[in-house]
C-alpha cells in the first residue's frame, strides 16, 4: 500500500501544572517525560504496519536531527524508506504538543512549507512510479507543507488511472483542486464545510454537501467523519441520494491527534485486502473510536480493532 505525504515528526511533552508563570499569566509545565512518534504521512504508514499492511512510504525530509530521528522510528518498525527524497532546501517538519495532565496546552510547529525545487520534485515521482508498480492502492495525506502538488497529482492520475489503482485522499480543503478525480476523501465536518462553503453538521446538511463535493471533484465515493456523530460513506454502488450513517457509540475523548490519519489508513487497508466500502468504513469508524480514547498520535492494532469493531456491531 503506498503512502505519499508529508512526513513529520510528533514530539510530545508530559508534565505536571502546579501554578502559574510569576513572567506571564501562563501555566508553568515541569516536563515529566517526553516521547516522539511518527506524524503526517509517516503516521499513516505506521497505522498501516501496525494493522499489517506493507506501507511503501513517499515523501521528503531533511537530513537533520529531527530527519535522522524520523529514520530512527521507520527502522523501528521496519518501514522502508526508498521512496522518501532528501530536500535540502527544507528542514523536516516537527511538531512539538505539550501536554499538562493529558490536556494538551501548546502546540509549537517548526516547519517551512512551500512547493520543492524542480529536483525534489523529479524524485518524488520517480519514487511514486515505482511504489505504484507494486502498490495494490495509493494513500495521499496531504497536511498541506508541499509534497502534495500539481505536478506529483498530475503523476498520481496518470499512474493510477493506468494501473486502475484506487486512490484515497485525506484532505486539506487550501488544496481542493488537486483531488479531482480522487477514487476517495475522508474529510472531518469541518473540512467538508470549507470545501463546499456549506453547513454540514446535520444529517441533511452533509448530504447536501457530500454530494456536491463528489459532483465538483468527480469523485467515486466519501467518507466524512464526523466526530461524536460517527461517519457518513457516500459509497460508488449507491446513488448518493442519501449517505449510509455510521454511529458511534460514546466513548471518553483523550486526543484527536492524528485520528485522521487511522481512519485513511484502516479504510485503505481494507480496501486494499478486498474488503467492500461499507466493511472498510465501519472498521475505519472502529479504527477511530480506538485511537482517540489514546493519547497523543497512535496507532491501532488488529486485536484492539476487531475487539471494537464487534462491540459495534453489537449496538
């Protein structure tokens, strides 16, 4: 299953808030530990390994400290990394959350985000060329910092439409125009809102705005998430009149933190393993309702998702 995205590193810090800074009414966090996980699209092929699929990882990083550690984590897990081109243009994106008894409190982004040169971007369709020759479907998580553009979406139409490859989109709605055609998105309510300048929180509303997104960008199917209200698949062997609804049952909320990228992943796996749209999104719906009852970005194992997937369908 290929991946391609922008490749980050999540750093978390855990302490405890006792009082507040005598500098600035601001609380005053003593670090008790600290952790560093894969994110954006590195998150979404460590979701994957974990649900044991093959990720075949595209994107950039620069070879600095927060580079060399992304490597570290990969290796770890025995990801590969042929498809990731160094950018040293760029330096590696790093995303640093402070969180105050599991309260996240800060979020400090370290990251310069912008089209690559002409050079990057050569070796990164070189690497989508290759990853699609054995890829069963493609993955795009776009966050936005630069690996998705026109250029490589040109090469991810053309590869895929070629191969007849699914692909799926976890978008973000600044870049619209580039998931035309798309096989999938899996926008949250939010997304789906700034993509078609809708309302879409009720039932109706999303709806009425599914269906003019896949109107707009031609796409097969979508699936939005919608939070506590669960998930809505638009799927290719309906009509799009109405979207089956998914529920949710409640369960306590620690971290949304990279919940988008479980619920591509786990949808994408499914797929990819024969699964029909309706299975993939409810073990996506499962996927979910697992990760962000963890905290900090996490992935989900094959035991946690079936075990939550059957309490589903007991409701």
């Amino acid at each position: 299953m290929a991946v391609l995205g922008d490749v980050m590193l999540d750093e978390y810090l855990f302490g405890e808030v006792n009082r507040i800074s005598p500098e600035a009414p601001v609380p005053i966090v003593r670090v008790l530990r600290e952790r560093a996980v894969l994110g954006g699209a590195a998150n979404v092929a460590a979701n994957l390994k974990a649900l044991g699929a093959e990720p075949l990882l595209i994107g950039t990083l620069q070879k600095d400290n927060a580079g060399d550690r992304v490597l570290g984590l990969l290796a770890g897990l025995d990801i590969s990394i042929s498809g990731l081109v160094l950018d040293t243009s760029r330096p590696t994106i790093i995303k640093t959350r402070v969180i105050g008894q599991q309260q996240q409190m800060l979020r400090i982004d370290r990251e310069q985000a912008g089209l690559p040169d002409a050079a990057v971007l050569l070796g990164l369709r070189d690497r989508l060329e290759r990853a699609l020759g054995e890829a069963s479907a493609l993955i795009v998580s776009d966050y936005a910092k630069g690996t998705v553009n026109e250029p490589v979406m040109e090469a991810v139409r053309t590869l895929c439409a070629a191969r007849n490859l699914p692909w799926i989109v976890d978008p973000k709605p600044s870049q619209k125009a580039l998931y035309r055609g798309a096989t999938l998105m899996t926008p949250n309510t939010q997304e789906t809102s700034e993509l078609t300048a809708r309302t879409a929180k009720s039932d109706m509303e999303v709806t009425v705005a599914g269906r003019a997104l896949m109107a707009e960008l031609g796409l097969k199917g979508l699936l939005v998430t919608r939070s506590e209200r669960g998930m809505a698949l638009f799927a290719p062997d309906g009509d799009h009149a109405a979207p089956w609804m998914i529920p949710t049952e409640a369960r306590e909320v620690f971290d949304v933190s990279g919940a988008g990228d479980t619920v591509i992943a786990a949808f994408g796996a499914a797929i990819a393993a024969g699964a029909d749209w309706r299975e993939a999104a409810m073990l996506a719906n499962a996927a979910a309702g697992v990760v962000v009852a963890k905290v900090g970005t996490a992935t989900v194992t094959p035991e946690e998702l079936l075990a939550h997937y059957h309490e589903q369908e007991a409701i």
